[in-house]
C-alpha cells in the first residue's frame, strides 16, 4: 500500500521513479493482481494518471483496461475506472481545459494521438461489442463512461465505428434505449452519441428512426419547452437533422406518422418579440431547419408536394408567415423564416395563393409581397435579408402563372394606382436606381415573372415608361437597352442581360420589338467585338447569348434583320468563332457552376451576385442551339424548314391515327364488354339448362322407378310366393318414398275439394247478383218511368180540355160584348162584362204559362227516358258478360270434378296398393297400425280427456 500511497500524492523516502515508469508498474499490479481491490486502487492511479500521461497511458495500459472490462464484470467500480481511463486517452475534447487554449500543431498532434488509440481499440471488433453490452448495466458509473467513451470513438473514426455498431445484434437498439434513461445526465450524452452515430449513414438513420426516434425525441422537445428550452432541445433538433436531411425514406416516414403537426406549437410567438436568448435564436433556427429538410428543393417533387400539402392543413405556414410579419423577431430568425416561407410555397398553387392574401399589419394593410419587396430594394437592409426576399419572390413566382400575371398587371396602364404602392413598381424603381445590388435584384426578379410564360413577355411590351417631363414615355425594353448602352456597373449590366435574354427568349414578337430598335444590334456587335478585360467577358457573353436569341427566334418579320443578315452581320464584324468563343465566357465563369447548384440565391458577397439559377439553366438550353443556328447556312435552314413542314404534315397524320386508333380502342373496348356480358349471360343459361335437364332426368326416373314398382305390384297379385319374395326385396326407403307420395295425394285432393267448394260459392253468388241486378233494376226503372209518363199524359189532356174550354167561353163573351155595343146597353151591363173578360185573359196566361212548363217537363222526362233506356241496355250487357263469364265458370267446374274424379280414381288405386303392401306387410309378420285402429284410438284418447275435464269441473 507504501507504493500506492506514493503514487497518490504521499512522499516517499529515495528517488522519485517517472511517470512512465510508474505507469508500467501500475500496469503490471493490473495484470498480476488476485485481490479485486489490488486492481482496482491500480486502475483507479492509472485513471488520475491518464491526462498528464496520456501518451504513456495508452500505449501500456489499453491492453490491460480492455482485459479488465472483460473479467471484472461484476465489479461496477472497477469498471468505471476503465471506462474514465480510456475516455482520457481517446478523447480529444480535454485539451481546452488548460489553462491556454494549444496551438494549432500541438492540437493536430492530439486528434492524431486520439485517432491512434481509437484505432488500436477498434482493431477487433469485439471492444466495441463489448463497450454495447456494457451499456445495458444500468450502473450510473458504468453507463455514463460507457456513452462518453463510445461518444469519443465515433467522433475519431465515425465510419469504422458505425460498420461494426451497424452488424453487431441490437447495437443501434440498445443505445436508443438511452433515450429513454430516467438520469438526464446519461440521456443527454445520449443524444450527442445518437449525432455521432447517424451522421452520413443512411442504414443507421432508418433503423433509429424506426425505433421510435422521432416521437421520443419531440416528446423531450415539448417537455424541455420548445423553442425556450436549453441545450437539450438543441440536441434533439440536431439529431432530427441528421435522420431527416437527404433521407426520403425518413422524411416520408415523419410525414406519414403526422410529425408535421406537432411542429406547429414550436412556432407560436407573442406580441412581445424583445430579449429572445440566444439559446432560444439557436433553436428557432434548427426548427426552421427542420422545416426545410422536408420541403427542400432537392427532394423528389412529388415528396415536398406532399409536405407543402400537410404543412398548409395543419396551419404551419399560416404560423411562419405571422412570425414573418411580426415585429420586434431577430434578424436572423426573420431571414430563415423567410427562406423557410419560400421552399414552403415553392411550386405549390394553394400555398402561393394563401401567401399572395397575407397581409400585413400595417394602416392601410399591404400585401406582404409589397412589403418584403420594399426591404429588397432597399440598400439599407443586410444583404442576406435581401437576398431571402429574393428567393422568396421567386419561389412564390415558381411555376405560377396566375402570379405571374398579378406582377405584370400591376406594371399596366390599366391598372396602375397612382394611391398605393404596387411590386411592379418597386420593381421598376429597384431596376433604375442607383444601388447596382437592387438592379441586379429586381431584373431577376422581373425576369422570374415572365420565366415560361409567354402571353407575360408579350404583356410587358406594352409597359410604358415617363423619363422626364417634356418628353414622350418610353418602353420598358427600350429603357433598358438605354441603360446597358450608358455603360453602367458590371453587376447592373449583368441583371438587365439577364432580364433581356429571359424576356425574348422563344418570343418572337418581343425579338422583333428588340430589333425594331436601329440601335441594338450595333451596341451588341460591338460589345461582342472589342477586346475588353476580364471583368467584361461576362458581359460580352451575356451579348452574344441575346444577338444568338435573336437570330434563333427571328421571325424574319424585319427585312434588315432576317436570320440570313444578322448571320452576315455576325460573319463579317465578329467572325463565327469569335461569337462561339465570347458565348462560352458565361458557362466558363467560376460562379456559373455555383448558382446552377441550388435555386436559393446564396453568396459570400453582394460582388459576386451575378447569375441565377433559372438563368443558368436558360444557357444550358440555348447555347448548344444558337451555336448550331450561327453556324448553318441559309441553304440548311431552308432543308430544316422543309424537314420542319414535314414532320409537322407527318405529327398531324400521325394525330389522325392516334385519335382513330383511340375511337377504335374504345369501340372495341365496348364490344369487348358486350361480349363479356353476353357471355355471361350465356354462361348463366347453360347453367339454368343444365340443372332443368337434370331435373327432368330425375324426373324420369323417379318415373320409371314408380312404373317399376307398379308393374312388380300387379304381378304380385298372382302369385302370394312371388309377392312375399318381392316384398322382402323392397327397401325400408322406398316403402318411406310410397307414404309420403301417397300423403302429398291425400293433401291434392284436400286442396282441390277446397277450391272446389269456393268456385261453387262464388257461381251462386255471381247468379245471385247477376237476376237481382238485371230484373230489379230494369222491372222498377221501366215501371216508374211508365207511370211518370202517364201521370204527365193525364196532366197535359186536361190542361188541353181547360185550354179548349177557356177559348170557346172568351169567343162567346167577345160575341156577347160585340152585340152590347152594337145594342147601346148601359154602363152597369158593359162595365161587368169587361171586368169578367179581364179576368178571363189572366186565367188563359196562366194557364198557357202553365202549358210550357208542363211541356218542359214532359221533354226533360223524355231525356231522362232515353238515359234509362241506355242503362237498361249496358245492364243487358253485363248480364249476358256475367252469363258468359258462368258458362266459363260451369266449364272449369265441370274440369275440376273431372280432375276430382281422376283424383278420387287415383286415390283409390294409391288405397288399394296400400292395403295390399299392408297385406304383404302382416303376412310376413310386420306390425302395420291400420286407418281405423289409429281412428279409433284417436276417439278413445279424445273420450279420455272429455272424462278427466269433466272430473276436474266436478
């Protein structure tokens, strides 16, 4: 114990041994040891050692601190010791904690020191297996070490580490374990050696996510506090990178287990934006991170579609674009969001029409496309803030033709408010101000407007513009040509070559608007000819790429300038090498190849913005084209034109064909299922034919198999032997098949009678109807009509008498009155023989009027008849129907006795079999119960029950 205490600190007498020295008796008490306590004081000197010595340490010890973990596994602290020891050794962290910061060399001699050891203790295999299953102890001063040490191994050689963690049974499963570890200490250091271990390697990736990964790993987001949250939701969000980033299994997996919804809470701020931390800046900005990964540009189209669709329902874009409009947000938070905005709305049709309805809170409210345009044309901004709107703008133009025709429209005379501020002109002022950074954004924002929209480029021709007071308005095309002929900045001149080449690139009509002008075409070739420094080869480039569109889009509309004379043109000022020669400048400058990377416009410097990514693929496209079109003769493009007419006659036969073949495809498609139908059909047939044949072959031979047993009957009558040897052959079967025969005639006959007895019931009753119907109402409806007519004969002759009577007494007084006055009588006599003739007169027109209407009555009586005598007709016919209709009946009655008969004839022959078989059944000593016995017991068993009834009454 003298030696121990000696190494601990204690001083002994005599010389002082070194470290290495001590080191390698250290080592030997390791290894010779008996006593578990011997080597654990040993392991426990070499662990204080192991940073001063590190060196020493490794190379002597690591032999004997592997050997310790593999037999002293049942002593937790010793094993502790061996896990801080070599942690020391292989860690290369610990070097900040002296007191200065090493330089660069003693540094790289350290992680090469670090990356020695991880190698010498990865050489096999089985260390590593042994460290995971050393991880499972759940020992706080094993496992904690455990993860440190694994933590320094996959830092120093992540690769090796990662193959033999990848092939080793449950080794990803049992680290993800950590995750779930109750000590924080152990799951955070869990979570920086789940980064380690799933950086760059796909196959990890997928098996931690597949176990769970990310609904614990957002679980410990929400319980740490989201965004507010520490150290440890920076962890988890990092580590959601690493299984998220350029993995399209994972993030389809993440999409589909609805993990998009819960990222929305992360993003809900208040009112009150000032004193974020920096902890807090750190995680919004990995949360938006995040975002991206699954909506970055670089995943398959139909995967981001997907996302931008969740995100939109979920209401995570409507969350990011309030913090984009909110006040008092950081920066960098502001700019991220922004990006995030943009990839989240890139190629989304719902998406880039919610953004175009965002407004924002301002008096009077303006859209927030004006308002981040407003920022990139401000130099006072930061560049990168300028450079997200930017990408913004573009990704909310992005295969958006209904945005497209918004921004131009708003650079229309038609729909210009002179009261508000509109894109199309902060669009315009950013292209002619004085800032080359705000010329150069706003031509490639223009440009994105009219990217593969051609009715756009034709709209913006008619874009006028009013230079100064006095002078006429200018066009937009020719203002910018008068900018690029002033000789401005570099980065100016590129944006509008840009906007120039975008803009009449395949648009004939905008070419011919171009060339209208007399003096494009010399400022090009003249560009293009001179021997300008390196800054202008860029732009000597850009010019021949616009006099190649030119020439390749010509409609040939201007005389001056066909294809064939700006080929001349070209031959003779230029020369076609040359042009080729100044066209390749673009694609050879050094950050061409950085902008066609990635559409997100990303630059160290606002200097170097120069290209874009749509322009650059624009180039790809032409510059092969445009070469070959400078270099054909006017001879091939006539062959070209002809071949093009050709093909064309041949596309449009072609498409004939094509739609013939499609009516053809459909007419035989609907046959096709005609005939399945029919066949069906058909088939369904064959089937019901199929099972009535059977069914009367089964017929048939239940037939024949009755006519059988039948003739075997009547022979047995002749012969008592035969028939007891016949009846012996009968089966218990057949006898069972006769019964039930004979039960189904007995219930026919029943049936029949019933029907029978109903038929006759209904002929009585129709007889019965058919004489009360016919006889009362013809006998009772003729007797009153007669005695009406004769009560009306009689009225009408003795009205007549009276009538005849009254005439003959009004002639006789008007005798009488005619010789009065011829006789002069007095007044008395005149006077009553003039009274008596008045009242003669009222007594004849009431009688005349009486007259009419007895004549009136007689006429309507007489109708009244004639409606009778109608009825009187139409019941003689219903009687001789009903008639008929008995007759029918008495026939059918007639055919239903004969069937009865048939039946009754029937039935008896049945009952005569039946009693023979019973015969036959007794002679050979069978039990047979007869009718009458059955009968007869059945009346005892009824007299029975009246007897027991009556006992219970009594």
């Amino acid at each position: 114990m003298n030696f121990f205490r000696g190494v601990m600190g204690g001083q002994a007498a005599g010389p002082q041994p070194s470290g290495a020295e001590t080191i390698q008796k250290l080592c030997d008490r390791v290894a010779s040891s008996t006593l578990l306590e011997d080597r654990r004081d040993a392991v426990r000197a070499l662990k204080s050692l192991s940073k001063k010595y590190r060196m020493e340490v490794g190379t002597q010890a690591m032999d004997h601190l592997i050997n310790i973990l593999q037999t002293d596994r049942s002593d937790s602290e010793i094993l502790g010791y061996a896990l801080d020891t070599l942690y020391n050794i292989i860690c290369n962290d610990d070097e900040e904690e002296q007191g200065t910061e090493p330089d660069e060399n003693a540094q790289k001699q350290a992680d090469d020191l670090g990356v020695q050891f991880t190698d010498k203790f990865i050489e096999d295999p089985e260390h590593v297996t042994l460290l995971l299953t050393l991880l499972e102890e759940f020992d706080f001063h094993v496992r904690w070490p455990g993860v440190k040490l694994l933590t320094a191994l996959l830092k120093n050689q992540g690769v090796q580490v990662q193959g033999i963690i990848l092939v080793s049974p449950m080794g990803v499963s049992r680290l993800m374990d950590l995750l779930a570890d109750s000590r924080e200490v152990i799951r955070n250091d869990g979570l920086l050696l789940l980064q380690q271990l799933t950086k760059s390697n796909a196959a990890i990736q997928k098996i931690v996510a597949f176990e769970n990964a990310f609904e614990r790993l957002l679980d410990i987001i929400t319980e740490e506090g989201s965004s507010d949250g520490g150290i440890v939701v920076e962890d988890c969000l990092l580590l959601l990178l690493n299984l998220l980033k350029n993995n399209s299994s994972n993030q389809n997996f993440f999409k589909e287990g609805s993990y998009i919804q819960r990222m929305k809470p992360w993003f809900e701020v208040g009112d009150d934006n000032s004193g974020w931390s920096a902890q807090k800046v750190t995680n919004l900005h990995l949360m938006l991170q995040l975002v991206r990964v699954m909506v970055s540009p670089v995943n398959s189209p139909g995967a981001s579609a997907s996302c931008q669709k969740s995100m939109y329902q979920c209401g995570l874009l409507q969350q990011l674009c309030t913090i984009l409009m909110a006040t008092g947000v950081p920066a960098d938070i502001l700019t991220e969001t922004i990006n995030t905005v943009s990839e989240v709305i890139r190629g989304s049709q719902v998406n880039q029409d919610y953004f175009a309805s965002v407004n924002a809170p301002s008096n009077p409210p303006r859209p927030a496309i004006v308002v981040l345009l407003m920022s990139m044309v401000n130099e006072r901004q930061p560049f990168v803030l300028r450079c997200a709107v930017l990408y913004c703008f573009q990704c909310f133009l992005y295969k958006n033709q209904k945005g497209q025709g918004e921004i131009v429209a708003t650079l229309l005379p038609s729909t210009i408010d002179a009261n508000s501020i509109s894109a199309g002109q902060l669009l315009c002022g950013g292209l002619f101000s004085a800032d080359s950074l705000s010329n150069w954004c706003a031509a490639v924002a223009l440009a994105h407007a009219l990217q593969d929209n051609l009715t756009q480029k034709e709209q913006l021709l008619r874009v006028q513009l009013a230079t100064s007071l006095g002078k006429p308005p200018v066009s937009l095309l020719q203002q910018c040509t008068n900018i690029l002929s002033q000789g401005s900045k570099v980065q100016t001149r590129v944006g509008l070559l840009m906007l120039l080449c975008t803009w009449i690139s395949n648009c004939p009509i905008a070419v011919t608007h171009f060339l209208h002008n007399q003096e494009n075409v010399p400022f090009l070739t003249a560009q293009i000819s001179e021997n300008l420094g390196e800054d202008e080869r860029l732009v000597q480039g850009l010019c021949a790429l616009l006099l190649g569109i030119c020439i390749y889009y010509n409609d040939n509309s201007l005389e001056n300038y066909t294809k064939e004379k700006l080929k001349q043109l070209i031959e003779k000022r230029i020369g076609k090498e040359n042009f080729v020669e100044k066209l390749g400048f673009i694609t050879k400058h050094e950050l061409y190849s950085r902008a066609a990377q990635k559409p997100q416009p990303v630059f160290p410097s606002p200097e170097q913005m120069l290209f874009d990514h749509e322009f650059t693929k624009l180039v790809k496209e032409l510059e092969g084209m445009i070469t070959k079109a400078v270099h054909k003769s006017s001879e091939e493009e006539k062959k070209e034109e002809e071949v093009k007419k050709t093909l064309e006659q041949h596309d449009n036969i072609v498409t004939q064909y094509k739609e013939l073949i499609r009516e053809q495809d459909a007419q035989i498609q609907e046959l096709k299922e005609q005939m399945s139908s029919m066949s069906s059909q058909n088939e369904q047939l064959q089937t019901t034919v199929t099972q009535q044949l059977s069914q009367i072959q089964q017929h048939k031979d239940q037939y024949n198999i009755l006519k059988l047993k039948l003739g075997k009957d009547n022979q047995s009558q002749s012969n008592s032997q035969g028939d007891a040897s016949q009846v012996n052959g009968l089966q218990t079967e057949e006898l069972t098949q006769l019964r039930e025969e004979v039960e189904e005639l007995r219930k026919q006959h029943t049936l029949l009678q019933t029907q029978l007895s109903d038929k006759d019931a209904l002929i009585s009753t129709l007889r019965s109807e058919t004489s009360q119907t016919a006889e009362g109402s013809a006998a009772s409806d003729n007797t009153e009509l007669l005695k009406e007519l004769e009560v009306l004969r009689s009225q009408i002759q003795s009205q007549s008498a009276e009538i005849n009577q009254m005439k003959t007494e009004r002639q006789e007084l008007l005798r009488r009155a005619d010789a009065a006055s011829s006789d002069a009588v007095g007044g008395s006599d005149g006077s009553s023989d003039a009274a008596k003739m008045a009242e003669l007169d009222s007594r004849l027109t009431a009688q005349m009027t009486e007259t009419e209407k007895v004549k009136e009555e007689a006429k309507r009586l007489s109708e009244s008849r004639a409606e009778l005598e109608q009825q009187l007709a139409s019941a003689n016919s219903t009687v001789a129907i009903l008639q008929t209709e008995k007759a029918k009946l008495q026939t059918e009655v007639q055919e239903s006795k004969k069937e009865q008969d048939d039946l009754l004839m029937l039935l008896a022959d049945q009952d005569q079999k039946i009693n023979s078989l019973k015969q036959r059944l007794k002679a050979l000593g069978e039990t047979v119960d007869d009718e009458d016995d059955l009968d007869a017991r059945d009346q005892t068993d009824d007299d029975d029950e009246e007897e027991d009834e009556d006992e219970d009454e009594e």
